[in-house]
C-alpha cells in the first residue's frame, strides 16, 4: 500500500496548503520537531540488533 501522493494530481503549480499562517518562529518549531524525530530515527537504526 502506497500512501504518498504525487501533487500533480491536485495542483498545477506543486504548492499544497497556504504558507500565509506561517512564520519564522513556527518554522523554527517545525525544524526542531522534525530534528528531534530524526535525531530519534538514527539512534533507533543504531539500537537496532541485526536480524
């Protein structure tokens, strides 16, 4: 089951959602969580015993 979506099917330009909301300190939050979640990915992929 593939659950990514190509955007070409639900937009002409490739944009999806509208950034005006967005600012720098709700990036700066969305870089962290997102660092944070892949911090947590690669000590899990080193953690990880070999099968």
């Amino acid at each position: 089951m593939n659950l990514a979506h190509d955007s070409d099917e639900f937009t002409d330009n490739g944009v999806v959602g509208d950034p005006s909301a967005g600012d720098a300190e709700r990036g700066e939050e969305l870089l962290d969580l997102a660092s944070d979640a892949l911090a947590e990915l690669a000590a899990a992929v080193v953690e990880r015993e070999s099968v």
